[in-house]
C-alpha cells in the first residue's frame, strides 16, 4: 500500500507492504461541519462554567485577547470573529481590545505573518501584538515558579484566552492557561515551568498529579482569565469540536474531546514507526518537530528505528536547543546534564536524547546530510530506499507503525 505524510506544504509518500503494517494512527473520524465557525459560535453560546461572555465584559473595560503564534495550528482568524462579534454585542469597540500573540520563546512575527494569522480585516481594524516588551512579576507559586506576564496582559480589565487543544509530551495537554504560561509569559518564569518535565508524572495524556499542569493552572492564583475559547482539530486542521467558558472546566471538557478523537490503541509495538508531525506548520523546525518523536517512543520496540519524516526548513528554531544538539559529543549525554543543570531549550534536546536511548532515529527533511549527522541522527536521501533497508535489517516479519499525525496521535500498546 501507498501511506502519505505530510511534508511542509506538501507530502511524501511510502509505500509498505500490508503484511508487515499493523496499524496507521489516524484520528477516529468526526463529522467536520461546512461552517467551521459555527462550533465555535455555539461553544461561545453555551459556555461552560460561566457566564456568557458579553455578560461578563463591561462598555469602558480594555480586553486583552491572548491567541498563538505562527508554530501552532490555531485558526486565529476563523475562531476570532465569533469572539469579537459577541464583544461587540457587549458595546466593547475595537479601539478597547488588543490581540496579543503567545510567543513563549519563539521568534517574534513579521507584520505580513500578523495578517496572515487573524486576517486581513481583523489586521487593520485591532491592536495586534507579539508578546515583547515589559513584564509583571505577580509572585511566586509553590514550587517557586515566579509568574512574570507579558504586561498589557497583566493591565487589561479582562483576559480571553484562545488555543488549540492536542497533547503536550509533558504538559499533558495545550490549550486552556497555557495560553498565559508559558505563552505569555518571560524567559525565567517558563524555565521553572518546564524544569518540571522531569518529574515521571509530567506525561503526553496526564492532567491529574502533572507538575507542569498544575503549575500552568497555579497562576490562575495570580491574574484571572475571565473565558477561554479551545477547539480540537482534525488531522487537516480543520475544527471539528470548540468549547469555551471556564479556564479550567472548559478546558478539561476539550482535552476528554481530544482524547477520544486521538488517544489510539495499538496491539503491540512495532520494530519500525515511521512518524511525520503532520506537515506545516508543526515541522515548520526541529524544535516543533519534536513532539511528534516523542509521541512516536511510545510505538517502538526497545531496539526498533523510527522514521522521522520533518522538513525542518527553518533550521532547529531554537538557540539553546542548537546549542545543546550541537554541543555534545553524543546523544545520551544529554540525559545526565538536564538533571543536573535544567535549561530551557536543552529540555528538548534530552527528550529527544531519551527517545534515542530506545530507538536509532533516522530523519528526513530538508536540513543538510553532514548538519543532521552533527545532531547525532541518520541522514535519509532516499524515503523509499532506506525504509526498505530497515525492513531487511528486522526481518521479513518486521512489524510497522506508521503515524503520519504524529503531532497529534498519541498509541498506547495493549500487549508489549
């Protein structure tokens, strides 16, 4: 058979034979309504936990709506519209409200990448901003994550927090505050966050007992958010389920949502998962790119290959992710300086060091082949040619795993 995987804007495509494929991780199919704006409008009509957002928001009050940059797959610019339509119903104007893209540490936009994000309309009508500038420190959380917001969003009467839900390999799941941490929020403040990721409980699925969750939801202690509006998505990025209202209760009504959707069961793990992230703009670098490796270890055998389909076109998109990849002698000497020197960035680069500690990973993408060995990874020129080798070197029984939205579909192994 024929499989595809998304590629940037593109696809590639592999063929495997039937006899050794177990299973292709696709999402359990959802009706996708013709009006992909008509969930969110409802969901916006029937919030969850509170009250409807124009009864929420006052005539005079600044509103701070807080969305996401151009890594994620948000659809800013259609979930957008239903929201500033009920603050207009409210007697907010446009003049009052400010869109505020969640860098975390991520790149700032161009201007052209703000339009491109909310849309020409909303573009020229709101303030639209990246999350740079001045800062509020609002205190410490009790595992002293010192909670330093982005300051027009500390000094807004009201905060509306947009996002999309998937699972986070050791937030549990985006979506919901994290709009604020680490979206919005300094440097420092999202190290201490993820310095967490450590912990056995900080896991792809996992909210209950989760140190990174629960230190993302703690600063709802410091500054409120007055309604969130979250939407899953489908393999194609179109909205197929949107809930809004509490930041908490909405929330974990939209992650059991995904959860059905695209936790998958798998009836053992495979010698061979060749995974993609799902194309642009979740492979738009490495450091994005990652989240799907790290949903591919728990499809692998200890001792199987994984291949890693990412065009990484934008290089590793993070310095100190760079800096971590390039600068050690191998792989598995990651795993021991994270635990005794956390840095932010570096965390990716262990994970991934500890994907490796399971499995030979062989990436292609449109990085150099001399750049992707100095990452300590198999170069691939050739998909087709290098699967094939695979499979020859398991056996004509190998089993395979393919996982072309390895971004988003997280297998969990029934048998061993």
């Amino acid at each position: 058979m024929i499989q595809e995987f998304n590629f940037a804007k593109s696809s590639v495509s592999l063929s495997i034979q039937e006899r050794n494929l177990i299973k292709i991780l696709n999402a359990k199919p959802v009706p996708v309504p013709n009006d992909q704006a008509a969930p969110v409008r409802d969901a916006i009509q029937r919030p969850i936990g509170t009250r409807k957002l124009r009864d929420i928001v006052k005539p005079g009050e600044k509103i701070v709506i807080v969305t996401s940059d151009i890594t994620r797959p948000m659809p800013s610019k259609t979930v957008l519209p239903p929201v500033l339509e009920e603050l207009e119903s409210a007697g907010i104007p446009a003049a009052d409200i400010t869109i505020v893209f969640a860098l975390g540490i991520h790149r700032p936009h161009t201007e052209t990448e703000k339009e491109t994000l909310v849309g020409s309309e909303i573009y020229r009508k709101y303030r639209c901003i990246d999350s740079v500038g001045e800062f509020t420190y609002l205190g410490k959380g009790k595992n002293n994550t010192p909670y330093e917001v982005f300051k027009p969003v500390v000094d807004a009467d009201r905060r509306i927090c947009l996002g999309n839900i998937e699972f986070h390999y050791f937030a549990g799941f985006s979506g919901g505050v994290k709009a604020i941490i680490p979206g919005v929020a300094t440097k420092a403040t999202i190290q201490v966050n993820h310095s967490h990721m450590i912990d056995p409980n900080a896991a792809a699925g996992k909210i209950g007992g989760n140190p990174v969750r629960a230190d993302i939801d703690e600063v709802l202690n410091f500054l409120s958010v007055d309604f969130i509006v979250n939407v899953v998505l489908d393999e194609k990025k179109r909205i197929v389920h949107a809930v809004a209202g509490h930041a908490i209760e909405a929330h974990r009504e939209g992650c059991r949502l995904l959860e059905e959707m695209y936790r998958i069961e798998i009836p053992k793990k495979a010698d061979i998962v060749v995974v993609s992230p799902g194309g642009f703009p979740k492979d738009i670098n490495l450091y994005q790119a990652q989240k799907a490796l790290d949903n591919a270890k728990h499809a692998i055998k200890k001792g199987g290959s994984i291949l890693w389909i990412a065009s990484a076109a934008e290089g590793l998109g993070e310095d100190s992710f760079e800096e971590w990849m390039l600068g050690h002698e191998k792989l598995s000497d990651m795993i021991p300086h994270i635990r005794r020197e956390f840095v932010l960035g570096g965390h990716k680069a262990a994970a991934i060091a500890l994907v490796a500690e399971i499995a030979d990973i062989y990436l292609y993408s449109d990085l150099p082949e001399e750049f992707v060995r100095r990452l300590h990874f198999n170069p691939v020129s050739d998909l087709q040619a290098t699967f094939d080798s695979l499979l020859a070197k398991y056996g004509a029984d190998a089993s395979v795993i393919a996982m072309p939205f390895g971004g988003a579909t997280l297998p969990y192994a029934s048998g061993n």
